[in-house]
C-alpha cells in the first residue's frame, strides 16, 4: 500500500519513516502554526514540530538505504521495501481477498475540500472494500470495475464493465483512457485499488508514462496530464518459486513508484502464498473467514484503550453473528440479581419445548475486561435452542472498573441466588444446575465450582486457567495471526488485577488448587489453534487424577473465540453444539 507525500503536488519529494518512537501526533495537539512543515509536505496529513518531522525523515533515507540491497534471492521482496512511513491510523477496509489497508482514510472527509473519488479495480463481485470505505466516507464517489459483469450494493457505487490493461491487449483500456472518459482528469482520486492478477506491472509502467508516452499509447491531447492519485492500494502477485528475473520486476516496480514520490506505508502478507508462508495452513476456511473479519476491526498496535477494545468487540460480534440476530424462537427476559448493593444483569433464554430437568448458567468470554450478555447472546440462544435447556447469561461488572475479585463475587453470588431459587426462573426443584463460559468466562465457571455448591457439572470452552501462561501453547501460538497475542493477555491481566499477588489466588488460578475431588463432570472444549489450548489439558489431567469424570473435544483448525461466532464457524460450532447435547444428555 502506498500513499504518495508531496505537498501541493510539487516534485519535493518527501519520505515517511516508520518509528516506534516517532509517532504522529494529532492536528488537536500541536498547534497548526508550529507544524507547518509537516502539514505542507503531507497534504495536511500529519502535524508534526520541524524537527521531529526532519529525524522522521532522515529514518527514511536509512530505510531507504535497506530497500535498496543488491539481493538476487527469490525472497528478495519479503525482505526490502519495507513500509517507510507511520500512518496516524490503518485501518483494513473490506473482508478476505479483497480487504486492503488505508492510511488515515478518515482524514479524506476532512481535509479534502472535494467530493473524495475512489476507483477499485478487480472486485470479482466482492464489494466488501466499496461497503467498508461508504461507512467511513458516506459522501464519497466510488467507481468499480471489472472485465465481467457485476452489480454495484444500491448507493454504494458504481459499475463500470471494463479490462484494464495497457490498450494494446484486444478490449483492454490503459487507465489514463478510463479517467479521461469520466471525466475525472482534472480531479484528485484519493484511493486507487487495483487487485488484477498478472497486470499490476504493466499497468503502472503505462501509468508513470511520460506525457508524451501518454498521448501515445492513450490518444488523448499531450495537454491532459494525470490526476493527482494519493493512494495506491495494489497486490503484487508472485510465485514462490520466483526467481531472479521476477525479484528484479519486483525491485524495479516499486522503484517506479519511489521515483514517482510514492511511500509504501503497508506490506502485506500476502505477496507471495499466504496461506503456506505467512498463515498456519491448519487454518480452516471458516478461520480464514474469521481472520479477515477480525483484522480488519481489532486494532493491530499494542497500545489500545479499553474503550477501543470493547467498541471494536462490539462491531466483531455484530458483523460476524449478524445473519442469526433476532433467530432466537424462544422467549428472552432481562432480569437483575442484587448482589453487594449492585444489581447484576442477567439474560434468560427459555427455549420451545423446553425442557425442565436442567439449567445452565453461562459466563461470557472478553478478558474480563470486555463482552456482554449481547455480544454473546448469539451463541447463548443457540446453546438453549439446541439442548431444550433454560440458559441464563450474567453480565459480571467489567475491569478496570471493577477490578478483582468483584467480577468473581458477583458471578459467585448470582450463581448461589439462581441456585437456591431455581424454580423461580423455570425448573423443577430437582433439576440440575450446571455453569458454562468461554475463555475467561470458562475460568469464571471453573472458580465457581470450587466455591459453591449443588453444581452439578460444568463446560468449560478454551478456558485461561493458567494465568501465569507458562503451558506450552502460550509460546507455540505467539504470532499476531492467531489474534489472542502475549501483548493482549497482559493487556487483560494488568487492567483485570489489582497486583500480581492476585494472579496467584487459587480462586483464579485454578490449577493451584490442592483438592479436585468434589468437582462436578466436565467437558473440555478446545480450540487447537490458541494460546489457551494447553491449559484446559493440564486442568483435564488434574481433574482426571482426582476422579472427576471429564469429556475432552478439540476443534481443528480453528482459533481462540470460535464457539462466540456460529455466524461464521457453522462446521466448528457444530461440533461443539454436538459434544454439549451429548454431555448434557448423558448426566
């Protein structure tokens, strides 16, 4: 991903360095009048004091230097042209394929005087990019093409049926033609896509033509120059095997654009076989589907607030559930129990036919900093729906607001209310009652089985039980792709704790407990994919020594959270659903 940093379309030209310790700050915090430099030579994106804006671009000239090694092996791309410049903000506009980075997109509304103008190419009917950039810019104009035949969401955009290429293949059209004819030369395009296999190295070859090569190859007047392109969204294709004829096209490409006065601000993974090189191929299709959606909503720095943690987690849950909200057939009532002087919300789900020998009580996942009974009622509702089971969902109140051990009381007190007053939310006085959760609400469940009694089992989903993340998983699955990073864990933990004495509490460290024998059956379900998967087997192994009867099921291929989005992990949810009905019916 490019973005090209000239101000006022001058032949200044001017390179952004990224640097974890030079990071762009807001136009809000310095003073317009003290960052004219950086404004000017930014197109207004970035308001920076002179002489932090000057080291930032020294940084580059020394990346610069990087990007230029004489490296004749096929991995030469993957290991030069690194980003150069530190966007403010990146955001994945679009799911799978067809998702690409921007750069302070949002900044389009506000410091573009005109209508901003985006042209994306090669949608291959996924209109998912178009959808995502008319969100964040509703007055935006933006034109799709593609060399088949596809129709544009109403109002989103526009279609335009059209193979693109350098006018000399039969039906191609050079760029510069397809500008020309909407009238869009004299116009800035603010994002150009371009996601067309095999003729992204042709295509700006012409592009950065000469005016005189333009006229040329387009027929169009010398007089009509180029638009102002200011970012470049473009996927590079090349084989694993590449060699060296391939690595110099590539080298070559991206200096066509150096010297053009574009910087690459995004590399993304996918340049050569992602699914073999950058991703675990384990990855099953509805993961990569997850994957997509995800990324392209959390946040990927390592500084984020817990506002942005929960509004991201909220947008997840809706987006990835969205085709089963409001598919509940039961009935739904909003309840509170006082507990402590604080009234805790709790969701019961009273499915048709329901039957009235048992009652779940389910705790929600979110690193006990985030999540609520509405992100997780999707899955709560299917769970009721599935087993004929009275399910109730507890909103515990959230860290940091109310750090440890108040989420853990709250859940403990609600539990022993519904418990001693089962009957009154549905059940005969004789049925089981039974706690479930995900992640740290499994770790939730798993406390309270130690602490309160007439439990009569527990199921408990890629629960955090090892606080201390000492299992092996925890260092298998460190890379940013299986989302749930180290950075995240302690993230949650300093922000969920009062001080680390808290993190050894056997009341939350379950596995420093010294007696399991009283413990209720339980089913372990997995993802084999996650950070946490070894901590539900050393909890199993522990439980099993002790005499307690368990039920293990890992789910293959999938990532940490899969069971809290049915919406895109039909297959994988199935199969957990499975394993409940089957346990349950068995007790």
């Amino acid at each position: 991903m490019l973005t090209k940093l000239i101000g006022n379309n001058t032949a200044k030209e001017v390179f952004i360095t990224s640097s974890p310790f030079l990071l762009s700050l807001s136009n809000s915090q310095i003073p317009q009048e003290e960052c004219r430099l950086s404004l000017e030579e930014s197109d207004g994106f970035f308001c920076e004091y002179d002489q932090d804006w000057s080291r930032r671009k020294s940084l580059h000239y020394s990346q610069n230097e990087k990007n230029h090694v004489s490296n004749k092996r096929s991995s030469f791309f993957l290991d030069n042209w690194e980003p150069t410049i530190h966007c403010t903000f990146e955001q994945r506009l679009g799911i799978s394929h067809g998702g690409k980075w921007a750069c302070d997109i949002y900044k389009l509304q506000t410091n573009n005087s005109q209508i901003p103008l985006i042209y994306s190419f090669g949608s291959n009917g996924d209109f998912s990019f178009e959808e995502a950039v008319k969100d964040i810019l509703p007055n935006s104009e933006i034109h799709t093409f593609d060399k088949d035949l596809y129709t544009c969401p109403n109002e989103i955009c526009t279609f335009h049926q059209a193979i693109l290429g350098n006018g000399k293949k039969k039906g191609s059209k050079p760029l510069k033609r397809i500008i020309n004819e909407l009238h869009h030369h004299k116009r800035r395009i603010d994002i150009l896509k371009v996601d067309i296999e095999g003729s992204e190295f042709d295509l700006f070859d012409d592009l950065f033509d000469s005016t005189k090569s333009t006229a040329e190859s387009t027929n169009l007047p010398s007089s009509q120059s180029m638009p102002y392109i200011h970012q470049i969204f473009v996927e590079i294709h090349l084989p694993w095997n590449s060699g060296d004829e391939e690595s110099l096209r590539a080298h070559n490409f991206f200096e066509l654009f150096r010297h053009n006065n574009y910087a690459i601000f995004h590399k993304e993974a996918n340049l050569v076989d992602c699914r073999s090189v950058f991703e675990d191929s384990r990855f099953s299709d509805e993961t990569n589907t997850y994957y997509q959606l995800a990324v392209s909503i959390l946040s990927s720095s390592e500084s984020f607030t817990v506002k942005e943690v929960r509004e991201a987690d909220d947008i997840l849950f809706i987006k990835g559930n969205e085709k089963l909200i409001g598919t509940f057939k039961g009935t739904l009532q909003e309840k509170h129990v006082l507990v402590n002087c604080a009234e805790i919300p709790i969701t019961i789900y009273t499915p048709i036919d329901v039957n009235k020998d048992k009652l779940v009580i389910f705790f929600h996942g979110g690193g006990w900093v985030s999540c609520n009974c509405n992100t997780h009622q999707t899955i709560v509702n299917t769970l009721a729906d599935a087993t004929k089971t009275i399910w109730i969902s507890v909103q515990y109140r959230l860290a940091p607001e109310h750090k440890y051990p108040i989420w853990l009381d709250d859940s403990c007190d609600v539990t022993r209310y519904i418990v001693e007053n089962k009957v009154s939310y549905g059940v005969h006085q004789t049925a089981k009652i039974g706690v479930a959760g995900d992640s740290v609400g499994a770790q939730i469940s798993a406390s309270i089985c130690h602490m309160v009694k007439n439990i009569d089992f527990q199921i408990l989903v890629y629960g955090f039980f090892d606080v201390a993340c000492r299992t092996p998983s925890h260092k298998e699955f460190s890379d940013p792709m299986y989302i749930l990073t180290p950075a995240l864990l302690e993230w949650f933990k300093l922000n969920a704790f009062r001080d680390a004495k808290d993190l050894t509490d056997h009341r939350v460290a379950v596995l420093l407990n010294k007696s399991f024998d009283t413990l209720p059956p339980c089913l372990f379900i997995v993802a084999e994919l996650d950070p946490l998967r070894d901590d539900s087997y050393v909890y199993q192994k522990l439980l099993d020594k002790a005499g307690v009867k368990t039920e293990f099921l890992l789910v293959k291929g999938v990532l940490h959270d899969f069971l809290a989005f049915p919406g895109i992990y039909l297959n994988a949810c199935t199969q957990a659903i499975n394993a409940i009905q089957q346990f349950m019916s068995a007790l």
